[in-house]
C-alpha cells in the first residue's frame, strides 16, 4: 500500500543543534551523537501493534483512567495497560507497540491513539488481540519527534552514533542528525525525563466529550474529530485556537485549552463547532490548566523551551466566561499536572504532589506533599491518585487519612 506522509523534521532540535554547531571553534574537538533514523513500513508497524506484555515502561508521558484500567503512553513507544480492580495490586495485560505515540482516549471498548501525525482507532474488546478498526492520517504535525517519513515509513527511532571531531565536515551524509554535547551531558538532558468514562490528565492533547474527539493538532488549531461511530472516526470542524497551544480539558459544555501565552475558553452548545468565549493572558510559560463550576487553575513553570520565568499557580475565576480574571497567585518551585477532586486540589510540584484543601479557592490551604521524585502529572478517579513521575507511576488512596501509598509501577532503564 503506498502512502504520502508529510516529512516532519526535528525542527525545534535542528536549530538548537545548528546553534551549538555553528559556536564551535574548528581547533577545538566536541563529541557530536550523530542519530541515523530507524525506518519501518506503515503496515509493518500496524501488523505489529499487539505487542510484548514484557515490555517494561521506560519514559511514561500521559496517562488515562477508567474503573477498571490504566493506560499509560510510554513515550513514542506505545501504550501499556493494567488491569486495575485492585490498584493495591496492578496487573499489566497488554503493551501496543505504537511508534510516536504520545495521547490516549477510550470510548467504551475503542481506544484512539495518535501514531505520529495519523489517529488510529483501535478495537480493545480483546485487550490481548487488539485490532485497528479506523484511522485518520495527517491529523497531527507537532507530536514527538521526526513525526513522519515519506512513502510508506515512519521513524520509529535513530541509531546514535558518538563522534568525536573538530567540526562538522566529518560528519556522514543523508541528513545525519547530531548535538554537539559530550556522552555524558547528552545522556543528563534525557534521564529526568470501560463502562464508564475515563479521565485523562492536564496534560492532554487529546479529549472526548460525548460524541466528538477534540484536539490540538499542531499547536494552533482545534480538530473536532466526530466519533459516534466509535470504531470509524470521522475529521470534523477545525477552529483556529490561538498560539502555541498545548493542553486541552473539558468540563461539562466548555473546553479549557491551555498555551504557552494563556488559556482560551470555548464553549460547546454545538458540539460539532467550539466557539471562542474569554481568553487568559499569563506570561510565556508552559501552562496546563483544569477548572470546575466557578474557577479555573493554572501552572506555569520556567526553565523550558516554553520560556518565561514564572513558577506558580494562578487561580481565575471563570464565571464570567468571556472576562476571566486571576485572583490568586500561588508561589511554586516548579509545577505541572494537577488535576481537582471536590475541595481537593492536587498539583505537581517537586519534590512531589502538593494537596491543598480549595475549600476557598481564592485562599486554598496546602494539606500535605506527597513525595514521589519529580512528579508531572497526576489523574484522580474513585478517591485514588494516579503520579506520573520520573520514579515510577504512583497510586495513593487519599481517601484516608496520611494519604497511604497503594501500589507502585516502577520504570524500565536502558
């Protein structure tokens, strides 16, 4: 079968990679990690989907809970799940090897993943035999890295190859890719890196609400993807959304989509066509967001590719949808994913969860911090407490006092 894919270079990282190169002094050696892509066929990659139950989580990202199961998106390699009736005790069943995979929703027994730029509708009726049902190409154009290939391959990976040299004239031809770092600081800048509906975490790109799937394709838009046939889904409208978009979360009719600028509020009266209400103007800064009936929360932490300088939590509120106005501020070392339940309100924030009591949420009292290493996001459902974290994938009960810890899934290190 012969498919187009838009070619997606690592545009972010090649001109970070062309910045350090063109700093160097040709008298003075530099070790470069020079990446040669991984290819595989597209069909390759879908007849090989059911993959090993061995398969340990190696960088978990995002993760989406139901009664019954936890599915966690390990970074561009898949998505693992757990039978989890008893969070004490998590059972994996399945691992689906989906390269670029990076956002989770399930609709009754129908999973949607996101396969580099295309959107695959799978079949999950037999967790451990599971089938592609739908796909939608060219969905996505700002999902992982080196998204798609031309023809019929997709970049699964890159074989790196360390170099040592006084310039670049060494390095191989065919678009080799490489850093101009030593082994040891290229290794640093990555080692802290269904009966009822499920919840996914603040840091989500991709949603449901009834009907109709809602994303942030490629950083500017809003792709309503309509999914009342589960197993076939349909692109619906594309409303352009703002700058720099990066998190997308519903509550009851509206969805709350958070940028590196603000938050934008949208309301779905018409399910099929969101319509722009009230914006939020925050500084520069990474920034996922939740909300409820009369407020809505946002982090923003510095020290990434998002710029800003901010480390905090704002706290708006959103009652009048089309003037939203901050009215608190709450000092951070440098949160992430929080996510609400009732009066509870949980953030990450290292060294950990920090739980405040939002009884007041122009006032909200900090209770207790969970510790849990560099914690980035955090998903609620039944009174327990699903951590995401550079540790492992955490499960607390905090419907008990002290907040006692359940189960742990530890991380996979190559």
């Amino acid at each position: 079968m012969n498919r187009q894919y838009p070619l997606a270079v690592l545009s972010f990282l090649g001109t970070v990679l062309l910045l350090l190169a063109s700093g160097c002094a040709k008298n003075h050696e530099r070790f470069y990690a020079v990446y040669d892509p991984i290819y595989i066929s597209h069909d390759s990659a879908l007849a090989a989907i059911n993959g090993k139950t061995s398969q340990g989580i190696i960088n978990p990202r995002k993760v989406y809970v139901t009664d019954s199961y936890i599915f966690i998106s390990d970074s561009s390699r898949g998505i693992h799940i757990f039978d989890n009736r008893n969070p004490a005790r998590p059972v994996k069943i399945a691992f689906l090897a989906i390269p670029g995979n990076q956002d989770i929703a399930v609709k009754g027994n129908t999973l949607y993943a996101d396969m580099f730029s295309e959107l695959l509708a799978i079949d999950i009726s037999d967790m451990r035999h599971v089938k592609i049902t739908g796909e939608l190409p060219h969905l996505f154009f700002n999902y992982g890295y080196g998204t798609t290939a031309t023809g019929d391959k997709i970049v699964i990976g890159y074989k790196i190859t360390y170099k040592k040299m006084a310039d670049t004239r060494g390095l191989p031809g065919g678009g080799g890719i490489y850093y101009n770092l030593t082994p040891a600081a290229y290794a640093a800048s990555f080692s802290s890196s269904t009966t009822t509906p499920g919840v996914a975490g603040s840091t989500a790109r991709m949603v449901l609400v009834g009907n109709n799937l809602y994303t942030v394709p490629d950083g500017h838009n809003i792709q309503v993807v309509n999914v009342e046939n589960a197993a076939q889904p349909q692109a619906g409208t594309t409303v352009y959304g703002g700058v720099d978009l990066e998190t997308i979360y519903p509550f009851k009719n509206k969805l709350f989509v958070g940028s590196k600028e603000g938050v934008f509020i949208y309301d779905l009266t018409d399910p099929s066509n969101p319509v722009p209400m009230g914006t939020f103007t925050h500084g520069t800064a990474c920034d996922p967001v939740i909300a409820d009936d009369k407020y809505a929360y946002v982090t923003l932490h510095a020290g990434t590719s998002c710029g800003g300088t901010a480390n905090e939590m704002d706290i708006l509120n959103v009652e009048y949808l089309f003037s939203p106005s901050r009215v608190k501020v709450v000092p951070m070392t440098s949160p992430r994913g929080l996510t609400k339940d009732g009066n509870l309100l949980f953030v990450c924030d290292p060294p950990g969860v920090k739980i405040f009591d939002a009884s007041n949420p122009e006032a909200p009292q900090l209770q207790n911090t969970i510790g849990v290493g560099n914690a980035y996001d955090v998903v609620c459902l039944n009174k327990h407490l699903v951590v995401m974290s550079d540790k492992g994938v955490y499960q607390f009960d905090y419907s008990k006092p002290g907040v006692p810890l359940l189960s742990v899934l530890t991380l996979t290190r190559h």
